[in-house]
C-alpha cells in the first residue's frame, strides 16, 4: 500500500501528487495524475467530473469578471451587473468546491482499488 497509494500535495508552481515518496508534476490539465490512477475506473471517472467542473467554474469567473469590470462604463444598469457578476462568481465557486471535492473522491477511488488488487 505504501509504495502503490497516492496523495495530492499543493506545492508551488501547483498541484503535485506523491506516489512511494517520490512527487510528480499533475501535468497540464492533470494528464500525468490521469495516467496514474488509469487502472482504477471509478477514480478515472472521478477525475473527469472534476475536469468539467473546473472548466465550468473557469468560464463562469471570467463571465463574472467581465460583468463586474463592465460596471465601470457602464452609465445605466452598473448595479445590475455588478450584483449579476458576483451572482455568476458565486456560482463558479460552487463548481470549484465540487470539482475539488471530486478530485479527493478520485484519489480515495484509486487507493480503495489498489488494496483489492
């Protein structure tokens, strides 16, 4: 279990994981961590509702920033789309903590599996 098992580590420059005490790049967009826990279908699965929920929440902030940035020229409505921007920001928030809450989910899948091998 030590040398196969996987934990997520924030680390600067970003998101790493360790497996039998050596830490690797996540990769972009979380290739290299995909290619490890390939033989784990549950947590591969994890993984890609993770993905999504990140590009959502990746669209929805820079929807959110667009709307509240517009306030400054905006002569009429400037509230509207202020409270409309942190609406929207609110919202891809939602999306990153699921997305990071389907992440870990990917890591327990892909241990849990690695026991019963």
């Amino acid at each position: 279990y030590e040398h196969e098992s996987i934990f997520l580590k924030n680390a600067f420059g970003g998101l790493r994981y360790v497996k039998d005490g050596v830490e690797y790049r996540y990769g972009f967009f979380g290739n290299n961590y995909k290619q490890a826990i390939a033989v784990s279908p549950n947590a591969v699965v994890e993984f890609k509702k993770y993905r999504t929920n990140t590009l959502i929440g990746t669209g929805l902030s820079v929807v959110s920033a667009v709307l509240i940035l517009s306030t400054v020229n905006a002569n009429e409505n400037a509230d509207i789309l202020f409270l409309s921007g942190l609406g929207v920001a609110v919202g891809s928030g939602i999306f990153f903590r699921d997305a990071g809450n389907n992440l870990n989910k990917s890591v327990w899948w892909y241990n849990r599996d690695i026991l019963e091998r």
